[in-house]
C-alpha cells in the first residue's frame, strides 16, 4: 500500500457522514505504518473502541470504511476463532465481530454488512507473518506467503463490494 496521508484517509470514506469523518481520530503513529506490509490501514478508535476504521486501495483510488465492534463477552483462552481476511485463528477475543453500514440507499434504511475481523486490524502483518496471534494462530497451509496475501487482498475486495455494491 502506498503511504496515506491525513487528507487521503478522510477523504475516503464511503459509509458515513462529513461530520463523522471530521470527528474521527486517526491513529496516532499512522505515518510510520509499515506501508510496503500493509494490504490496507486499519485501526481501532482510542477515543470510542467500539469504533473501527478501514482504508484500503480499489480500483486506483482509496475507500475508507467505518466499522462498529461488536462489544461480547470474552471466550475462553482455549476457545478459536478465525478472521475472515486473513484466515489467521486466534483466541481469547482475538476475533471480532464488526458491522460496516452499506452505502446509498441501502445504508440510509439502516442495512449494514458483517464481518469476523482481527480485533487489532493487524490481518496484513498476520497472513505475512510480521505479527503472531496469541496460541500461535498460525494455519499450516501449502499456499505461498504471496498467495496467502493474494487471498486476503480477494477477501478484502469481496467484503468491501458488499458494503458499496
């Protein structure tokens, strides 16, 4: 991903107000992201953590998407589950439920779009193996490091068609 700056990421977003987008807080170290490691930005809200953000490339151009955190209980350490994106397993709330409102018309009647995410948005530094999930959320696979990331990037732009289609 190309380094983003603070007007690009306010830009592009697609599923919330002006307002919103004024009010959100970006990450505090968004400028020194591993940029060549990153299939998108995502982070989660410091001031309100239900909230979540998404920016990512699409078509040459950038989308941003908001993201309300589903705020369950905790399961257990020995309890699994598995990010959508990245396929990476992780335990104890290491996976989160995070609804995307759609856009247009859509979004105005209160539709929204579901996803098991990451927690931490941390799925490019997971799947290139930069970061580890706790209980070692590593999946032995047979695909390459580069089609692991080419799964994501797919499952990134599935995800993000059904919030804008």
């Amino acid at each position: 991903m190309r380094p983003l700056t603070e007007r690009d990421i306010r830009t592009s977003f697609v599923n919330c107000s002006k307002g919103e987008v004024k009010r959100l807080n970006l990450p505090k170290d968004f400028t020194d992201s591993p940029w060549e490691d990153l299939d998108f930005l995502g982070w989660r809200d410091p001031g309100a953590p239900e909230r979540a953000y998404l920016v990512a490339e699409r078509d040459g151009g950038l989308v941003g998407v908001a993201l309300r955190a589903t705020s369950g209980a905790s399961r257990a350490f020995t309890s699994r589950s598995m990010c959508s994106l990245c396929l990476t397993t992780h335990t104890s709330g290491g996976v989160t439920l995070m609804t995307a409102r759609r856009t247009g018309e859509a979004g105005r009647q209160g539709n929204s779009v579901g996803q098991y995410l990451c927690t931490d948005l941390g799925c490019s530094l997971y799947v290139r193996g930069k970061k580890q999930a706790a209980g070692d959320g590593i999946t032995d696979e047979s695909l390459t490091p580069a089609e692991k990331v080419a799964r994501t990037r797919a499952n990134l732009l599935t995800f993000l068609d059904k919030v804008t289609g």
